[in-house]
C-alpha cells in the first residue's frame, strides 16, 4: 500500500507510463480539494483563490516531479522557486504557509508515486489541522488587547486613567506614548487585559469624558507589539 506504483529502473529513475501517470494525477487533485476543505474548515477568513491555489497546488507539483524523471533534490529545488511567486506582493500567513507545505508535500509523494503514503499523511494532518483548530488549541485564556487613547497637550497622562483601569482591566500598561497633530496632542498606546465581562463601550465612554471626546480606539495586539 505505501509503495510508489511507479516503476523504479536500477539508476533510481521513474519510468513514466500513462496509467500511472492518471492515478496519480487523479489522487493529486482528490487529496488536493481534501488540504483545499480542511484550510476552509480551519479558517474563518479566506479567498477563493486561496483555496483555488491549494486545490491545484498537489497537482502542479506532482508534475514537476514527474518532469525531472524522479531527482527529487532537482524537483524539490524547482518547486521551491516556483512557491515564491505566492509571496512577492502579498505576505502569507502562518496558517497559509503552512497549508501551502502541506499541498507541496502532498504532490512531492504522488510525483514520486506513493498514493497510499500521500493519502494517508493528507487524512493524518487534516484531522489534526481541524481538531486543533476546533478545539481552540493555542488561544490565550486572557487576551490582551491594544488601547489608544488621544489626549490634549495639557493633561498629564501619568496616572490620568489608572482608576478606570482598575475599574475594568486585570492588568494594563503604558506601551508608547507619541505626540499627533503638529505635537498638540499626544497619543497613548497601552496594553490591556479586560476583566471578565467587562463593559467595553462603559470603559471608552468614562476615557472620552476624561480626554474631552477625543479618539479612542480598542483593538487587538498585533505580533509586533510586546503584550503584558
């Protein structure tokens, strides 16, 4: 069962026939819309065209393999410079990257003729991706979010808002501090952590009336940005 179907000449080539070139082209494009569900499963965001690319991915991969008669130190070289388009102008995600990973190993085992070894790693890493993704393996029990508050030049922001954090938060923290407006007024970027059930247009209204109804905004952390 996990044996390349394809015939193994004694230098280590692959001798080409047109059955074996149809199942594997067949179990390519099957396990392709299998990796091309799973990421659509795990995801809550994602572009047809994404999915269209992983779908195809396993295939064109497949072939390259195919073309380099079986040295797989070339095809794998050639598939590599090929996966760079993908990142030119727009960069990829953890999860994309990955799945892109796993569309290329995919193809590189049916290029080489292991269906059954390629199914078998395509339904394993799958389930995994979807148990780990419903399970919410990896999430943070206490997120940690970004605040940024514009204030007028002549607040002093030292303490300004501590007995509203006190109020609402289990932790925050002053990240950066940085003048807007021709250096009027300063902006306020603080990290932190809500207690549980707290009312976030409550805390916002009592910041407004604290900095005279200017800007406030809450959103999440970005990697960049060291958290508590």
């Amino acid at each position: 069962m996990l044996d390349s179907i394809l015939n193994q000449a004694g230098t280590g080539m692959i001798t080409l026939g047109l059955k074996g070139m149809l199942l594997c082209s067949i179990a390519s494009i099957a396990l392709g819309i299998v990796i091309a569900a799973t990421y659509m499963i795990c995801s809550e965001k994602y572009s047809k065209n994404f999915v269209i690319t992983l779908t195809v991915l396993p295939i064109l991969v497949m072939s390259v393999i195919m073309m380099v008669n079986g040295n797989l130190g070339t095809g794998v070289a050639i598939v590599g410079a090929f996966s760079l388009i993908r990142f030119r102008s727009i960069p990829g995600t953890s999860k994309e990257i990955g799945t892109i990973f796993f569309a290329m190993a995919t193809g590189l085992a049916t290029g080489m003729g292991y269906i059954g070894f390629a199914a078998i790693i395509t339904v394993l890493v799958g389930a995994l991706m979807i148990v780990l993704c419903k399970t919410g393996f990896g999430d943070k029990k206490d997120e940690t979010l970004q605040l940024k508050i514009v204030i007028p030049e002549n607040l002093n922001f030292n303490g300004a808002f501590d007995d509203i954090f006190e109020k609402y938060t289990n932790k925050s923290k002053l990240d950066k501090v940085k003048t807007t407006n021709l250096g009027s007024m300063f902006e306020l970027n603080y990290l932190v952590n809500l207690k549980k059930d707290a009312d976030q247009k409550a805390m916002i209204d009592e910041i407004r009336v604290r900095n005279g109804n200017l800007t406030v905004a809450m959103g999440t952390v970005t990697p960049l940005t060291e958290e508590l």
